[in-house]
C-alpha cells in the first residue's frame, strides 16, 4: 500500500469573518492523483495555497512527505511544483527560453539536455524558438507544466489547469497527467470538470462550504447517492413546483428548472413517472434516464450543479 505523502488535519482559514476552511482533513497517497473537487467559494484555491506555502492556515497541519509546512517551507518548496489556472510563462520569451530560464533559477546541472527533453515530452520541439506570447491556449499550458516539472518535483499541484482549454487540448492534458504518474509522480488536482476528475482521480474529496462531504474513489461516491433516476426539465417553476409535489422522493435544481425523480431505469418505472404527470396535467420539456455520475454526486452533497463537460469548450 502507498504511503501518504500529503497529511493534513483540521485545517482552518478565515478571511474576516467568511469562514473558507473549517476543520479540513484528508491524507493523499504516494504516487497518486487526488482531486479536490468544490463549487466556486469552496476553499479549493485557499487549500492548494496553504498546501504549497503560500499562504498561512490559521490553525491545523500540513505535512508534506513528512515535513511540516511551517517549520520545513524550504525543505516543502524543493519537492514540490505548482501550475495554476492562468500559465505563468513569460510571452516575451520563447519557450525554449522559459525553460532555461526556470532550470537556471533551480540551479539544474546539464540544463540544455533537460530543456531538450521536456521540449520533446511536450511535443513543443516545433514552437521552441517562438515566443510564448504566439501560442495557443494549449500550448502554453503545456509549457507552463513542463516549467512545473524542472527540478523533477515528487508532488505537482494542479489548480484548475485545463481551464478554457478546448476538449483536444484538455484530453492532452490528461496524457500527460497520466504519464507522470506512471514515473512515480503524485499529483494534487483541483477542477471544476467533473468528468476530469472521474477520468483521471484515485481519491476525490469534495469540499462545501469549507469543510470536506465526501471523500472516497470516484466508485465509491457514486454508490453513496441513490442509482438510477429520471431526469425531467420544466419550462417554468410553477411546472417544476407542481411536478415535485406530485412525484414524492425528488429533488429539484431550481436554476435549471430540473427534477430528478429515483427509478430503476425500466419502462414500467418510467411510464408511471409520466403517467404520474399527465393525470395533474403537468408537461415536462425534456426527459432522460441517468445512472449516478460524478454530477449527481456533487448535487447530492453541494446542492450545486457541477460543471457540464461541453462548457469546457468555451
């Protein structure tokens, strides 16, 4: 079994009197990719920077493979990388001169050679003498991850890194995420895609309003919510009110105008459903059968819809 090489115990953070972290804890194995997963305001971003020494908990600890956050930050800076929502690359530098520039900063011996196979890892060895300022999206988050990665870090936080990026980039993405895995790398992930998460995460842990609602595999967060359900869509929240009084067990997502009503999937089951409906004189817009995803999870936990994958694409 892996040891843990991330242990952190009831941790809290308070920005006036907004409480953001209230008593988190939770450990990530060596060699792992754990994903912290939270509506916006969850305290996903507040965690990956007290975790990563930039900012200060106001009580709890952090341990990273073995060293204590606060008493240990230069010990913890050296074995660890950070890759943000925004690439933090320098456009007026070419990519060849990003890369150099950060092997310079970490002091790395035969820089040139390790410039070269990161290129190469990348895929960016045709744009390395081009400005950064030229690349795409894609492109220079690649390059912002390959910057990460100098210095060979054991621990590689990942805060939102396929933000805005189109689905091609964002699966490239997930390759390479996976490759460093595979070489031993543990990676620390926050996202808003839900699908991201369930593609890539040993361990999801979910954080609402400051503190942890779930934590387990992505299987087994599933299991906890009630199977398969019809989906139904209303035109306006007087079909949405009416449908929820009528259709007992429910729960509705007021935004979308949707109710989710449990059912074994079958047309038995799902003919009493719209029968249901018809004898209040009650029409739904839209209907589906679903089985238990990442996003009926966190709308069971959160009352929040997650993210949908095709937003990504923005």
């Amino acid at each position: 079994m892996n040891s843990s090489v991330i242990a952190v115990s009831g941790l809290r953070k308070t920005y006036g009197d907004k409480v953001v972290l209230d008593g988190v804890d939770f450990e990530v194995a060596a060699g792992s990719i754990f994903s912290l997963l939270g509506p916006n305001g969850a305290g996903k971003t507040t965690t990956v920077n007290i975790l990563t020494t930039l900012q200060k908990a106001d009580a709890g600890t952090v341990r990273i493979a073995g060293h204590d956050v606060l008493t240990a930050t230069k010990q913890v800076r050296s074995l660890i990388g950070v890759t943000g929502q925004f690439a933090a690359v320098d456009e007026l530098l070419t990519g060849r001169e990003n890369l150099r520039m950060m092997a310079d900063l970490k002091r790395v011996r035969k820089a040139d050679s390790l410039v070269s196979r990161l290129l190469e890892r990348f895929d960016l060895v045709e744009s390395a003498d081009k400005q950064a300022g030229s690349y795409s999206g894609g492109m220079r988050r690649k390059l912002d991850l390959a910057m990460t990665l100098v210095g060979n870090p054991q621990i590689v936080f990942l805060d939102e890194p396929t933000t805005g990026l189109d689905p091609r980039s964002r699966r490239t993405m997930w390759g390479i995420v996976r490759e460093l895995v595979a070489d031993g790398t543990t990676i620390f992930l926050t996202t808003q895609y839900l699908e991201e998460a369930d593609q890539l995460a040993d361990q999801i842990a979910v954080v609402d309003q400051g503190r942890i609602a779930a934590h387990g595999t992505p299987d087994d967060l599933k299991r906890r919510i009630p199977g398969t359900h019809v989906r139904l869509r209303f035109g306006d929240h007087y079909e949405l009110d009416a449908a929820a009084r009528v259709l007992s067990g429910s729960t509705r997502d007021e935004q979308e105008l949707v109710l989710r009503v449990p059912s074994d999937g079958g047309s038995r089951s799902l003919r009493a459903v719209l029968d249901r409906l018809d004898e209040h004189m009650i029409n739904a817009e839209e209907f589906s059968v679903h089985t238990p995803d990442l996003d009926d999870v966190f709308f069971a936990l959160t009352g929040h819809a997650g993210t949908p994958a095709e937003a990504v694409a923005k």
